[in-house]
C-alpha cells in the first residue's frame, strides 16, 4: 500500500473519530452510528476478486503463484469442487463451511487443518461434494493479501455454459474485479467470448489471464488470436490480457530468482491488481467516507447556526423560522411512502419483476419450441443424451441473459432513486444482491429416456404375431379349394402382414418417445422457468429493501436535523435572558470546532483514469509475494 495512501487513510479515521464525538455529544446518535459504520469499512475492505474459466485452465494454480502457497489443490483431473477464498491473516487458517441439515439448520462454519483442505474442496477428496460443503476459505500471511485482497477460487465449468456458471454470475454483481483464466492450448471459445460479455456487463473490472505459456511456444499467436476476440466485442482495450506461466512463477519464489519471475508475466498482473483493483476499490472508499463525513458535519451545524443566529439576530429570527419549518415539512415529505422516490422506486421493482418474468419466459418458450422440432424431426430416443447436453446449455444460456438484463436494470434504477433522492447524492449504494445464494435453486435434472433399441427376440416377437394373423386369414381362405392352412400363399401372406405390423408397431413406439420426450422438456422448463422466477423475484425484492433502507435513514437523518434546528431556534428566540452571552460563547466555540473539523477533512479523492478497465464501482488495493 502506498504511503500517501496510508497517511491518508489514517487522516479520515481521526476525522471520523473526533466528528463521531461531536455526533454524539450533540445528542445524534443516529449520525454517530453510521460514522462508526464507515469506519469499520475503511478498517475492512474486503476486495474480492473471482477467478473464473473452464475445468483445467490453471484457476487453482493461478492463486497458488499469486500467494505463493499451495492455497487450492491441484489435479491433473478436475480439481475444485467448491469456491474456495483466499484472503489475508497474521496466522495460517482454513475454514469450510457446510450446507444446513436437519440437525443443524443455518450453516455450519468448521475450522479443518489447511493440509487437509483437499478433501473439501476437491473433486477427489469430495466427489460431487458429497461432503456438503458451501464454500471454503483460506486465510494466510501474504503481502499481497494485506490490504484486502480476496482471491476467490470458483469450480471449473464445462464449456461455461452448464448450470455452474449461473452461480458464478451471480457471484460477480458482488466482485470487484473478475479474472476470467483460458490456457494457451485454443484460442477463446463461444462460450469464454460469451462469459466474457456477460462479465463485463455485470462486473466493473474484468481482465483475462492466459495461463500455462510454458507449456505452449506458439502462445504468442494465441494472445493474438485472443486480442481479436476482445476487439470484436469491442472491449479490445477495455479488457487487458495477462499471459502467465504458474509453474515459472512457483520456481522463480522459489529460487529467489527475479529474472525468472519477470518471464513468468506475474509482475504485470501484480501491478493491475495493486493499481487497477485494490487502487480503485481504496479511493471509492475514500469517496464514500468523505461524503460521510460532510454530510454529518453539515447537519450538525444546520442546528448550531440555526440556534446562534437566532441569538445573534433576533430581527431575523422570524424569517429563518419559516424557512425551517418549510424545510422541515419537505423532508417530512421526503421520507414519506409518497415521496417521488419511494414511488419511483416501488414502481420500478413492479415493472422490473413483471419485466424479468416475461423476458425470462419468453426466452425458455423459444428453447421449448426448438426442442420440439429438433425431437419431431426424427427419434429423440438414440441421441437423447446429446438432447440434453444441448438442452442444459440452451436453458443456462437463456437464464444467464435474463440474469445478466436484470442486473442492468437493477443498477439503472437504483441510479435513478438516487437522482431522484438528491441531486447532490455522489455515492450510490451498492447493491450485493448475489448475497442471495445462486441463481438457480436445485432443479431435478432432463429425465432419461428410452432409446427405442428392440432386441432380436423382441423384433421376431413383433414380426410373428402380425404374421400369426396373415398365415391364419390366407390359410384358411385358401383352405377352400383344397390348400393346406400353411401353404406358399398364406406363408407370403404372413410375412407382408408381419412386416406391416412390425412397421406400424415401430412408429407407434417413435410416436411416444417424441411425446415423451416432449412433456420432458415441458416438464423441466416450467420447473426451470418457476426457480428463476422465484430467485430473481428474491433478489429484486433484496434490492428494493437496500435502496429503500439506505435512502429512507438518510431521509430520517436529515429530518431529524432539521426538527432540532428548529427547535433550537425556537428556544432562542423565546429565552435565555441572563446566560445568553455564556449560551453563545458556547454555540460560537462549537461552531468554530466543526470548521476545524472540516477543514481536516482530506478533498474528495479523484477516481483513477481508468488505463486499461472501465469502472463503475467496486476495486481495491494489493498485491505481493
């Protein structure tokens, strides 16, 4: 961490521990409680950043050279299971949390020895996490970690488009930055290009890693190729490339070689870590901290002036009165269920809601429809494991983009309750809506189905007893010029009949299947489309609650501010006759605290240009060895 950036930190705290007093000895609890809130943000700024990418890219092995540490097992198959964080203490820890169970109905932290942490995390030790295990976390002494950094290891994704990458979406509305990891074997895929342009509109800080260029001589080519990708997405500038060998990293710590470590392309992506995203994420709270800070002091002061005015001017007195009481009546309004923006805000969630619902619809219907001529078009029963390969991609795909337009739309409308709310409103409030766990609750996966394959003894079954009909009708019909029952003819006969029947009873069999399979697919698009529904009704809901819990305390504050301005007023106009030159000594010398005060506030900090990432919010400071 940079020394003015420490020095500056310092700076805030002090002043948000001598306004804090003055809050509180002003009788403002209310103001002294998210004083102290903003600073146990600056004493804890957790930065995350998730590091994403298909099975075997090199994600685990990435974070290992980031920390120098065997933080994320390896494998040579697939490795985690569970995400796994990585973060900063004095002392090596790791702690698994485990999924709710009967016994034990909220979630169970449990400490586990950190040479044992495979065993919860990783496919070998945990197959198919039958463990149980939410999540896991890693707390270790690393400089880089220090000035809080979270590397948060997600399981690789098949393709990026199984279900498995839901949750990693989710999880990037709360990130600060998003490290997407493809190794220098290909070039992107459709799918990576696609995750690629749901996270950069979902996170404000995205960079590409290409790892394991040790391995590949033509990597070179391949970032090249990569480049193209980005510049056809138009964010060829926007998203910056890091080509990376883990292994060469690894090495170089442990040589203690610095050559070797510069080949290893770390330093760059060290540096976009410090700079990029614990730089950026430091300044915001900077920011926020010194709005805080204004804020309160000019509230605190509203009330003093007020009152020392009216001592000082009691011909004006009169005047500033009604100017109060009309103030106070607006913020009465203001924090109101009619106030503009409670009204824009509960109508913005009502249409978003019926909004999403028919977006989310609308989308499954269209992979309904197209699951349904694909299974008309011939027999779904052979090739259904491809059909529901291509099914579980199609619906995440379709869910991924309904998630990711909600989340625009969210943050839209919390911007507008904000304009709405105060011009003069610099911060937003963030809402971490992915505190609500996944996108999608358990669904039952695509049912099987019969594949239609008869065995011989079946088929001959099929073919005798049409034909058993031929031989008996001919047989008979010929019997009548003298012809034995089973004769040329009626043998012919059997054999047109049994092959007829055996036709029809084919088709009659494929004619199921495909109905079958299609009240399948209904089947699991309805349970798909009623668990997204649910989910993202739950998250709009959380942020309309966030928005309306952050906007209406500021509302209350302000209220409160202005009803004890007035009070005061009041007070002074109508007494204080023998200690009023004491009672103003005393109003001018708390005045003249609150100008001290605020002259220590450091100037708001300007947000760094961003050089290689946009940014809408979230970023942070750190990096090291």
């Amino acid at each position: 961490m940079p020394e003015s950036r420490t020095s500056a930190d310092k700076q805030i705290v002090e002043v948000i521990h001598d306004v804090g007093d003055l809050a509180a000895s002003a009788g403002r609890a209310d103001l002294a409680k998210r004083l102290t809130q903003t600073r146990e943000r600056l004493a804890d700024p957790s930065v995350r950043v998730i590091v994403v990418g298909e099975f075997k890219q090199g994600k685990s092995k990435l974070i290992n050279a980031l920390v120098n540490a065997p933080a994320c097992p390896v494998d040579d198959d697939v490795a985690t299971s569970v995400p796994t964080t990585v973060g900063f203490a004095e002392q090596p820890i790791a702690w698994v949390i485990e999924q709710p169970t009967a016994a034990a109905p909220d979630p169970q932290r449990r400490e586990v020895p950190l040479d044992a942490l495979a065993e919860y995390v990783s496919e070998r030790g945990n197959p198919g996490n039958e463990r149980g295990i939410m999540s896991a976390e890693v707390l270790l002494p690393r400089e880089i970690l220090r000035g809080g950094l979270k590397l948060v290891d997600s399981p690789g994704v098949g393709g990026l488009e199984s279900s498995n990458s839901l949750a990693t979406l989710a999880a990037l509305s709360s990130a600060h930055a998003v490290l997407l990891v493809s190794d220098a074997s290909q070039e992107y895929t459709e799918p990576e290009v696609q995750f690629l342009r749901h996270a950069m509109r979902i996170s404000p800080n995205v960079a590409a890693v290409l790892a394991k260029t040790d391995l590949y001589p033509q990597w070179r080519r391949i970032e090249e190729i990569d480049r193209d990708h980005l510049g056809h997405l138009g964010a060829s500038a926007d998203v910056p490339i890091f080509s990376v060998s883990s292994d060469l990293r690894l090495l170089a710590a442990e040589l203690q070689d610095r050559t070797l470590n510069d080949e290893s392309g770390f330093p760059a992506l060290v540096a976009h870590l410090r700079r990029e995203v614990l730089g950026r994420a430091e300044t915001i709270h900077e920011r926020s901290a010194v709005h805080e800070l204004v804020s309160v002091v000019d509230q605190l002061e509203v009330s003093l002036r007020a009152e020392l005015n009216a001592l000082l001017n009691p011909e004006d007195t009169p005047r500033m009165i009604a100017e109060l009481e009309d103030a106070k009546t607006r913020a009465d309004e203001f924090r109101g269920r009619s106030a503009r923006w409670q009204v824009t805000l509960t109508d913005g969630i009502a249409d978003l809601v019926a909004d999403m619902e028919h977006d989310v619809r609308d989308r499954l219907r269209k992979v309904q429809r197209e699951a349904e001529r694909a299974i008309d078009e011939g027999d779904p029963g052979p090739i259904w494991d491809q059909i529901r390969e291509w099914l579980d991609q199609r619906v995440t795909a379709a869910v991924s983009e309904t998630f990711v337009w909600t989340d625009e739309r969210s943050r839209w409308l919390s911007e507008e309750v904000a304009e709405l709310f105060s011009k003069d409103e610099a911060e937003i409030p963030i809402s971490n809506i992915a505190d609500i766990r996944g996108v999608l609750d358990p669904v039952e996966g695509i049912a099987g189905l019969d594949a239609g394959q008869l065995g011989a003894g079946e088929k001959i079954y099929i073919g005798v007893r049409g034909s058993y009909g031929g031989v008996l009708m001919v047989g008979l019909a010929t019997g009548l010029i003298g012809m034995a029952l089973i004769n040329p003819l009626s043998l012919l006969a059997g054999v047109l009949v049994g092959r007829r029947a055996y036709r029809e009873d084919m088709g009659n069999r494929l004619t199921r299947r495909q109905a079958e399979a299609k009240g399948i697919v209904r089947r699991h698009i309805d349970e798909v489309t009623f668990q997204v529904g649910k989910q993202l009704r739950d998250r709009l809901r959380f942020v309309q609650r966030t928005a309306r819990d952050h906007f209406g305390s500021l509302a209350e504050e302000l209220h409160s501010s202005l009803s004890e301005a007035l009070l005061r007023a009041k007070q002074a106009a109508t007494g204080f006759t023998s200690s009023r030159e004491q009672h103003i000594g005393m109003l001018q010398s708390r005045v003249l605290e609150l100008e001290r005060v605020r002259r220590m506030i450091p100037a708001m900090p300007a947000l760094p240009a961003p050089s290689t990432i946009p940014t809408l919010a979230n970023t942070s400071e750190s990096a090291g060895r």
